[in-house]
C-alpha cells in the first residue's frame, strides 16, 4: 500500500472511531469533535464555493454555518454576526490557546482545518479582488471593451505603455512601429523605471498616473457626481468637513499622563516621557522600514513640493445639530489646534471632467474624475537608493575609487568594528536640492528624512558595497570564470568575471539589494506585522510556493502557471487559476525556468533541461502577469500606508556596549530632516540600530498619533505659524485625491460593513475590560465629530452590496425614519485606526491588510526581475545565490524552531550582521529583526512583553502599561 493510501485508511478508521466514540456517549470535547467533523462532511459535499459573477456576491471573508463548525469552535457563531472576517476565529490561527488540545487526523486535525481554511479564505479574497478592484486611469476602456476579440482582463499589451515620440528612448524600443525594449534597455533596472515590461516600456516608470482599485464613480465623493454618492453622504461632507485638525485633535491626539513631561513630543526636560500605545511585537525599526519602503514606492511631489496654490488646514468649523458652525476661541483653545495652518495643495494631472464611453448600454467613467502622478518608479527596485529621475541619480553618489560601489566616507572616530564600511556622505553644493534637505546624507529620495532613514539607506549602502566586494573577491580568485551574466545583444558570449565592467558589477548590486529588500519585506516585515500562523504560511507561499523546495511538484505548478494560464484568453484562467496556481509554485522566480515540451504538462515528466534563453523575448518577459490592468499603486494603497501612529514621540537611546541600559531620551523632532545626519554620525550605527531594534513601535490605534507630528515646524511653508498637523494632512491629502470614505471603501474591496459606530467595539471582549472601555470612549468621539442624521429607507446607496437582500439604503438595516449615526461619512485613515477587532497578531487592520493582499501580490506578479527575469543572466552567478541564499555564505539555519518551524536565518538579520557586525551577540537571541530585539518570543505566535534571558534588567520592561 502507498503512503497516501496508507494514511487515507488510518484516517478512515479515525474518522469512525470517534464517530463510534461520540455515539456512544463520550467526552464533550469528542461528541464536539464529532459534530465539527460531520459539519466537514457537509462541507466536503458541497464543494468549492463559486467566484462571484457580480461584486453584491462577493465573498466577504464570511462562510456558511457548516464551514465555519468545520474550522472553529462553537465560539465563532458570535463572531459571525459582525462585519470583520471568519477566519480570525479558526482553530491554529490565533495563540497557543486557539491550538485546540484534539490533535488528532494528522492533516486533517482542527488545527490543519482551521489553518488551510483561513488560507483558501485568503485565496478567494484574492481572486476576487483581481477579479473585482483593478481600475487603470490610462487604460479602463479597453479592460471593460477588450479588443481585437481578446477580452480586457486577458490584455497583456497596451498602446498607451508605449514610450511617447518626445521620449529619448522611443527609437530605440521600435519607434511608431510594435514596441520591444532590447539589448542595453532591458540588462537592469532602468532608471526611470521604464522596460521593465519589455512589451510595455512605460508601465511602472516615474510619472506615470496612480491607479485606482475603487470603481471611477466612487472616487471624490465630495464632488457628489452621482445619485449613489448624494444619497451616501447628503451635504455633509467636503474638503474640509467635517473639519481635519478637529479630527486630528479629538481623534487622533496622544494622550499623556503628565503632559509637561512630554512638552508636545519637543522634549526639553532632562526626565523627558511622552506615553504611547506600543505594539509589543513589533519594534521601531520596522516602523521606519515602511518609510523606506513606501519612498520606493510612490510619492505625489515632485522634488518635495507640491503644488503652488495654498490651503487652509482646519480648526474652523465642528458639527452641531446637523450643521458646521464655526468653532470659537474657547473651543479652538480646549482642542489646541491651530486656525493658521496653511499647507499647498496637491498636485493634480487631471482635473477636466472624464470623458466617457459606452459597454452593454451603460456609460462608464474613463478615468477618475482627477488623476494624479505617481513621481517615483512603481517597482520595487530600490529607487529611493539609486534614483528615480535624473536629479534624484546625481544625488546619488558613486566610490571614486571603485565606481562599482557607493561612496561612503570614514567618520572621524568612528572606529568600531564595521565602522570601517563607512557613512554616506552629505549632500553638497550644486546637487539638486530642496532647500529643507540642506546638511542631510547624500541620497535619492531625501524628503521627510529621519533618523531611521538614515538607518537604513547606511546599512543598504553598506550591503550594496559588500555585493561588490564579493564578487571581485570571486573574481579575483577566477578571472576566467563564467559570471553568469549575459549581453542580450550577443547572448552567446560568455562573460567571464574579468569582462564585468564596473557599471555592469553597479547594476547587479543594485538588482541584488532590491531584490533582498523584497524578501526582507515579504518573509521578515509582513510575517511580523501579521504575526499569526496562516499569514506565516501564505507570505512564504507568495515567495516560495507551499512547496518552499525547488521539486517536481513545485516545477509542474510553475509550468502550468506560466505555459498554459498565462497564455490562456480564458478569464478565469488569468486570474483565478493563475493566482491558484502560482500560490503552488510561488511568485517570485516565476518564469525563470523553461523546460522542453514533451507532452507531458500534468505528468511532471519534464526532461530537467532548463531551456530559458535570453534571446527570447517571451522567456524574458514571460513570468509576468498584470491580470488585464497595467501595474501602477492605487490611490488607496497610498492611504493605508499613512502609518504615522507607528512612530513613538521619543527615542529610548541605548550604548551597544551595555544593551540593558536606557541612556537618554531623545525626541524624534531632534533626528528630524538635518538633524538626523549628526545624530547619526555622534550615536553610530550600531547604537542606532540597537536603539530601535529594541524599543516597540507605537499601535495603530486611534489617539495614537505622535505629538510632534501634529505640530512639525514646516519653516517651508510661508504661513502664519510656519507648523503643520501632519494628522491633519493625512485626512485632507486623502480627500484631495478622492479615496472614498470607509464604508464604501470597504464594500469596494469586499468587505462588510458597518452600521453603526458601535460595530468598532470588539464584541470579543468583556465588558469591563479597559480596552473595551477605551474603545467605547472613541466611539462617543467619534459620534460627536462625525454626528448622525435621520435616515431614508428609500435612498439606495451603494451598487456593489446587498443587505438583507437589497442594496444597502441609507438607514444601514435600521428602520426608516430613525436616527443612525453617520458612518458612512468616517474618513478611510479614521476608520481602519478605529478598528479594533483583528485577527491575531496583527498590527495592521483587516481593511488595510485587504488593500495588501491585492497590492503587495501584484507588486511580485508584474515585476519582470522578480520573476521570468531572475536570472544570473541579469543577477549574475552570485547575485542568484545571493538572493535565494540570504548572503554569500550559502545556507544558513536558524537554531530552534521558532513557531514550530524549522527556519533559515532571515535576511535582515543576516544583512545586519554583515553590515553591522558589533550586533552579533545582540541578534544571536534574535529571530526576527523587526521582533523587540530583547523580547521573549515565547510559544506559539506569544504577544507577551515579557524579556528575554539576559534582558531581565532592561527598563523597557518595567513599565508595562504605556
Ligand atoms: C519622522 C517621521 C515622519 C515624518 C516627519 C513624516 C512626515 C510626513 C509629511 C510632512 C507628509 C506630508 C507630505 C505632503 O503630502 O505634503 C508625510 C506623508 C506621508 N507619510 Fe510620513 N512622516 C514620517 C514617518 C512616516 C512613516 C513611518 C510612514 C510609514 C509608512 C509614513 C508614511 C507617509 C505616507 C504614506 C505619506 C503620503 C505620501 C504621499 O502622499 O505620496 N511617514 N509624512
């Protein structure tokens, strides 16, 4: 008998013996066990769940009664009732305790049920989500119309990604004629970010327009264009209403038990103390990772300045009665907020009415009624390291000595160990600058700089220079070597190690890092700001595939991804199963292995022989997939990476030489723009490193916000008080840019919604507990500020879901005529703060983390270097082996088994210790860089705040509370 066999049979005789067991009458725990399994039995028969034809049938991350029996205890027919979705509940997906103590049926155990549950949960969201929410301002026509009978979600090639006449690589891509980027154009990450799709040459690159993942008409429901829109929010809302720095002040402000301590986050006294809600799992350095991160990202200004015009930022008006009235001195004075705020506006592409076009008799929106640019490259190619745009790259600068490298220079007694891979140098007269940027370090993307900024652009200068040291270290020991890389042009010329030009050595780095800083990203960051098993799992799927090793199975899933799905003109193909499939076999590498056909797709008989080959444009290109919709960030991912909350008022300052020890407080607005650069330089690396690797980040939570940031001196700004409420900002840049309010935000992408402010309330806690009582507070808040209205039963106000089988009136399920509060009109950053009930381990809402499961997969899907392209014809020998390997030292184990698993050293942590090596015994007890460096990990998925052995005698953890 096989193995399979084998087990099917023992699990048989299970199934029976506790069936038997639970008829005859056997412990509670068994007879529960019994109706879960029969409730699987239930769900076995009815098969998968259909994807939804139309956006009102949508998943919702909600299951039927059966499934959920199948997956959870008992317990989750209250959890049920709510808006926020199922799977939170389902056994294996919490803390130890969701563990259930029946370990039993092996794959079939609570555990695996409640685990593979959550994950096909994820999976259909996903799919519906590509299916439901890609909306492209250059191209929705054509995804609706199709053309040339190829229907619009099988597009692959667009005419508006053609390089216009005026640009200066527009001959060499083919000119007026079919476009290909070719030889020198596709060897590396372009600058400007363009060929990254060879097919597509304008895709992703700086400048290019966001993209939406909201239907058109929805966008900007302050214009109210439409009857949906004017139904939803009456006249009560607008640019400025309700009022943002009332928000800011009411909603948002961080609450201080002695705030003369705290001075408004400014510091001064020498016992400085500003409290903050802290995440325990999570430290500062990855609330400055994301920074990073999102400066390679997008950006809306352009060399750190928006638009001309200035603004008002509120502190003017607060509702009343069901009116704004402006607020008087004595209430200006309560909130502290400040009426002279001024800040520009943001800089639009388009602000002329969209034109339209007709499908299946309705009229559709072409575009969003305004557009704006994204000024970065949309990929995540580094660029807020090695420029976007020509100004950005001449800030960049390169090692005289070894123009392979990046400058750093040797700080005058900075001589510890790793101090010797230096510092980057400054900025200095005739570079491109924003005035505000004077004094800082010499980088791409210097806006908003901060000390944890300046962190990182250190450590990755460091890694990228450690790349080029290897190789030539290679090199050096065999000239003649093979390095893998290829000319395109010339593909078979071998290029010997010898033959790799300085600039060539530069752009591996560079493919190299990004590459890094992605895996770092998705198996390190998010797998600690989703610190739960199923978001474990589903993160590795995304890079690895569920199979992690590089097998039969594995291989056969990739090749029926790439040569069957993606070629497909079947829509379901393209995106379901293609998203299934590649959940199999991973995103990244996607592509970048061809085999001979032998007939065999499904046989996983191919013959071994890795045919890829460089010269085809079909091998180069062929892993991606932008399921019908250009690739570009929506306006909505920009919104829920407004995280400001993450960053603490002050700094706990530590000596590396005595990591127990909080030396001093340091306010954050003291390492803010030009002030991070000396901060830097006097504390050094490594101290910084352990000062933020250390302390925990602040909770995305309402009134949560850092005081600093609600009074951050602007000198820029010609205004009466020269200081901004970024707070404030955040809500009004969202309104600018037209990001829908968070009810219909949520509806947009699948979710249920909320009928009352109550629904914040997490129903799983007991009424007395504080946090409970705290998030009754917000809702009192949030009710004054937002106010309520008498409802109409017969004002329709959404087109994309249902309740109580039909579309969602005014009145949200209560009767018509009475009062509701007005929910819908929460601003998207004041809602997904205000969420409270998440699954665990999550620092992040279920909205936003719904905007990342769309977003983060696409970031993968459609980036040629992450997939068909990683190559060492690209990457070169080392650079692959780099990447896979975390490092040039081939594998490396973790020792233990955090979580259960069987784990390789993760790449922050190995890149710290290459680039910063005075950390070594503080990361020896480190897991996870983005973990509190001196936090027990405990069991499974702990969020205790409790140190680890050694770290007894840090501060940090006596003051539990605040
Ligand atoms: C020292 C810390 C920080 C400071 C001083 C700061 C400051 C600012 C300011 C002044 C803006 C407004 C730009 C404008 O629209 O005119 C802004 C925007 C933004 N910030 Fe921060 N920020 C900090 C940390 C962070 C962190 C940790 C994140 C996490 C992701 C973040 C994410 C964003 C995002 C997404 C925007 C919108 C960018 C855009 O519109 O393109 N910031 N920040």
């Amino acid at each position: 008998m096989t193995q399979s066999k084998k087990r099917t049979v023992l699990l048989g005789i299970g199934v029976v013996v506790l069936v038997a067991a639970g008829l005859l009458g056997a412990s509670p725990n068994v007879r529960s066990e019994v109706a879960s399994l029969r409730a699987c039995f239930t769900l076995a028969r009815s098969g998968f769940r259909n994807v939804a034809e139309e956006p009102k049938d949508r998943f919702h991350g909600k299951v039927q009664e059966f499934t959920a029996r199948c997956r959870a205890a008992p317990e989750i027919d209250a959890h049920r009732q709510t808006p926020w979705v199922d799977w939170s509940s389902y056994w294996g997906t919490a803390g130890d305790d969701s563990r259930s103590n029946f370990r039993f049926l092996g794959r079939l155990s609570r555990q695996q049920r409640g685990i593979d549950g959550a994950l096909l949960d994820l999976e259909y969201q996903r799919i519906e989500l590509l299916k439901f929410n890609l909306f492209d301002n250059h191209t929705f026509p054509e995804y609706v119309q199709g053309r040339d009978a190829v229907p619009g979600r099988s597009l692959k090639v667009w005419p508006a990604m053609r390089l216009p006449a005026e640009h200066p690589a527009f001959a060499d891509v083919g000119g007026d004629g079919a476009q290909l980027c070719t030889g020198e154009l596709i060897r590396a990450r372009t600058l400007t970010g363009i060929c990254n799709d060879i097919r597509n040459p304008l895709m992703g690159s700086a400048n290019t327009l966001f993209a939406r993942n909201v239907a058109f008409d929805e966008t900007f429901p302050h214009l109210s264009e439409n009857e949906l829109v004017r139904n939803r929010h009456g006249d009560r809302i607008g640019l400025h209403s309700p009022d943002p720095q009332v928000i800011s002040r009411a909603l948002f402000t961080r609450q201080q038990s002695d705030p003369s301590r705290c001075n408004e986050g400014q510091g001064g006294p020498a016992d400085a103390s500003c409290d903050y809600v802290k995440a325990p799992f999570f430290n500062v350095i990855a609330a400055y990772w994301i920074q990073f991160m999102t400066h390679d990202w997008f950006s809306h200004m352009e060399e750190g300045q928006n638009a001309q015009e200035m603004m008002p930022v509120g502190c003017a008006t607060r509702r009343e009665g069901g009116m704004q009235r402006p607020l008087t001195e004595a209430e200006i004075s309560a909130l502290g907020c400040r009426p002279g705020d001024r800040i520009d506006q943001a800089i639009l592409a388009d602000s002329e009415p969209a034109p339209t076009f007709r499908q299946n008799g309705e009229t559709h929106l072409s575009r969003a009624p305004r557009t704006t640019r994204n000024t970065n490259t949309a990929w995540w190619d580094a660029s807020q390291l090695y420029g976007y745009s020509e100004p950005s790259a001449r800030r960049v600068k390169r090692d005289p000595a070894d123009p392979a490298k990046l400058h750093m220079v040797q700080l005058p007694g900075r001589t510890g160990e790793g101090d010797s891979q230096g510092y980057l140098p400054l900025l200095a007269d005739g570079d491109p600058m924003h005035p505000a940027w004077s004094g800082q370090e010499a980088v791409a993307f210097p806006d908003n700089w901060s000390i944890g900024l300046s962190f990182l652009h250190n450590v990755f200068a460091r890694e990228h220079n450690l790349i080029v040291d290897e190789f030539r270290r290679r090199a050096a020991a065999d000239s003649d070597a093979d390095s893998g890389l290829r000319d395109p042009a010339s593909p078979e010329a071998v290029i010997r190690n010898r033959d790799v030009t300085p600039e060539q050595l530069y752009q591996i780095a560079r493919l190299v890092v990004a590459a890094e800083i992605a895996k770092i990203h998705t198996i390190e960051w998010t797998t600690q700001l989703l610190y739960d098993e199923v978001l474990y799992l589903g993160m590795n799927a995304n890079w690895f595939g569920l199979f992690r090793e590089d097998n039969r199975v594995s291989r056969a899933l990739e090749r029926v991804t790439i040569d069957r799905l993606g070629r497909s003109f079947r829509e379901a193909d393209q995106t379901l199963w293609y998203s299934v499939f590649a959940s199999g076999s991973g995103i990244f590498g996607l592509g970048s292995r061809r085999y001979q056909d032998d007939g065999g797709l499904l046989t996983f008989r191919n013959s071994g022989e890795d045919i890829w080959d460089v010269s085809n444009p079909d091998h180069v290109n062929g892993g991606v997939n932008h399921f019908g919709s250009p690739f570009n960030f929506p306006e909505e991912f920009v919104t829920v990476y407004r995280l400001h909350p993450l960053v603490p008022d002050l700094l706990e300052f530590r000596d590396a030489a005595e990591p127990n020890a909080v030396q001093r407080a340091v306010p954050v607005i003291s390492t803010f723009r030009a002030r991070a650069t000396p901060a830097m330089h006097e504390g050094g690396l490594a101290n910084w490193a352990l000062t933020l690797g250390r302390q925990r980040l602040g909770a995305l939570t309402l009134q949560n916000h850092p005081l600093f940031l609600q009074n951050l001196p602007m000198p820029r700004l010609a205004s009466e008080t020269g200081t901004l409420d970024v707070a404030a900002l955040d809500i009004l840049r969202d309104r600018e840019r037209g990001v829908p309010r968070f009810n219909e935000f949520r509806r947009q992408y699948g979710l249920r919604t909320l009928t009352s402010f109550d629904d914040f309330i997490d129903q799983r806690l007991p009424e007395d507990d504080p946090e409970r009582i705290r998030q009754q507070e917000f809702v009192t808040a949030m009710r004054e500020v937002y106010g309520q209205h008498t409802c109409d039963d017969s004002k329709t106000i959404t087109a994309v879901q249902e309740l109580n089988d039909k579309l969602v009136t005014d009145c949200l399920g209560h009767p018509d005529g009475t009062m509701v509060d007005n929910v819908e009109d929460i601003d998207v950053v004041v809602g997904w703060l205000a969420e409270s009930t998440r699954p665990h381990g999550f620092a992040i809402s279920e909205t936003q983390f719904t905007v990342f499961i769309l977003n983060a997969s696409r970031r993968l899907f459609s980036d040629r270097f992450f997939t068909s392209s990683f190559r060492p014809e690209f990457y070169s020998h080392l650079g692959v082996e780099w990447v896979n390997n975390n490092g040039p030292e081939g594998r490396v184990m973790e020792s233990g088994r955090p979580n259960g698993h069987e784990e390789e050293m993760l790449p922050m942590k190995r890149v710290l210790l290459r680039t910063v090596p005075q950390l070594a015994d503080e990361l020896a007890g480190v897991v996870n860089a983005f973990d509190p460096w001196a936090r027990d990990r405990g069991e499974y998925y702990s969020l205790q705040w409790k140190p680890r052995p050694g770290a007894e005698s840090d501060p940090a953890f006596r003051n539990e509370g605040r």
